[in-house]
C-alpha cells in the first residue's frame, strides 16, 4: 500500500474507535512518527493530509527541516532529550514529548525564557514502572506539576506513555486505563501554566485500543510508512 493509503487506512481505523468509545473523530490528532523517513516520504505524507510530524533523533530532525521536509506541518519531538540537546529542539518543536524529569524542565524553561518564547511540553509517565525506562512515575506527577509553576518557560499540555510490551490486547488495557484516570484526576488541578489537554498513548499497534481509553494524540508510525529500514539514511 501506498502512503496515501495507508494514511487513509489509519484515519478510518480511528474514525471506527472514537465511535466505538462514543466520541467524535475530531477529537483525536494524528501524529505521524517519521523517524527513518526521508523528506521525498514525508512530504507525501503531508500531501496526503498529515500535518503533525514527530522525530525521535535531534540531528536527523535538524537535517531534514533544513531540507524542507515539514514545510506547512507542524513538527514535534517525540524521543528522549537529553539535557544537552535541548537548545536544538526547543523552539524548533511545537511539542516535546518525554519530558521526563524535573531537571529536564528547569533547563527548558530557562532556555525558553533566554528566547522569550514559551514551550509546550508532555510529562512522560512510566506507566509501567519499568526500570529500563525514563519517565515519572504516576505517584510523581502533582509534584513534578507543582514543581512546574517555578518555570515560567515551559507549559504543560499533558500526559503521555508507551506501555509495557505486551501479548495481547487484554494486558495492556490497564495500563492505558490507568493512564486515563491520571490524566482526569489531574486535569481537575488547577496549576499556572499547566494544563491537561493532551493524553498522548497509542502507537501502530494499539492506538485504537488507546483511543477507548481517552487519548487524543497518537503516533503512528509504521503504520502510515510502513516498516522501516534501519540500513538506509532518511
């Protein structure tokens, strides 16, 4: 299948969830995951309706916008920032997802108020209390969205988490039930410059599953490209 296709494919599949969970298409963004792609792929991505781009790599997503490659789209981070790299992405990304300690915070929002911007950011939830991965745990968040109204750089714009892996569908539901019932008890705070609009969960191979628990920001990425090909430079 084509890009085109499959980019059609996936916008029907969330249609199909968000009316299974009683809720309206329209709610529901579309992120897609363009890591590996070249920008020739990912332009055709944009022609056929995609808007929002993520990149998980800081210098892969600094050589593709200086090709063009998200012209007209929106262009998120969605990988892990390293402390040291942040000056690359803030600004440039509309989003930086995985924001995963509060001294990632602090340095962004220092970095932002030296360019007079502010930068939205996700709190990375490590849903799963996996010791391979980085992430707050769901204990830790009313006090890293405390912690935020010290660093007038940054805004808050919600929750997001890549589950364990799991065997099948009934596994990982709790996990994304849990995930929606953290985002709904702390949406119902009120913080200064945090505010919980965005539940990002659900990748290629569950976010329909993901959109029955209440995220409203998915990335695909295989899904809409296809797999991908390690061996070649985007």
């Amino acid at each position: 299948m084509t890009i085109s296709e499959n980019v059609s494919l996936v916008k029907e599949k969330l249609a199909l969830a968000a009316a299974r969970a009683g809720r309206s298409p329209s709610e529901i963004t579309l992120l897609a995951a363009s890591k590996m792609n070249d920008v020739a792929r990912i332009r055709e991505a944009f022609d056929a309706g995609i808007t929002i781009f993520g990149e998980n790599r800081v210098q892969e997503m600094l050589e593709k916008n200086a090709l063009g490659a998200y012209a007209g789209a929106s262009l998120h981070f969605i990988g892990h920032l390293q402390k040291n790299k942040a000056k690359q992405v803030i600004g440039l990304a509309r989003l930086i997802h995985g924001v995963d300690s509060v001294a990632l915070l602090q340095v962004l929002s220092r970095l932002a108020v030296s360019r007079g911007i502010v930068q939205d950011v996700l709190l990375e939830v490590n849903i799963g209390l996996e010791a391979s991965k980085s992430g707050f745990t769901p204990a830790e968040i009313p006090s890293a969205l405390d912690a935020c109204e010290d660093f007038p750089g940054v805004q808050v714009r919600g929750l997001m988490a890549i589950p364990p892996v799991c065997r099948n569908s009934d596994e990982i539901r709790p996990y994304f039930a849990q995930m929606q019932q953290l985002f709904i008890d702390n949406g119902e705070k009120k913080y200064d410059n945090s505010s919980m609009d965005f539940l990002s969960m659900g990748m290629s191979g569950d976010y329909e599953i993901a959109v029955e628990y209440g995220s409203n920001l998915v990335r695909v990425g295989s899904g809409i490209f296809g797999p991908r090909n390690y061996t070649a430079k985007p």
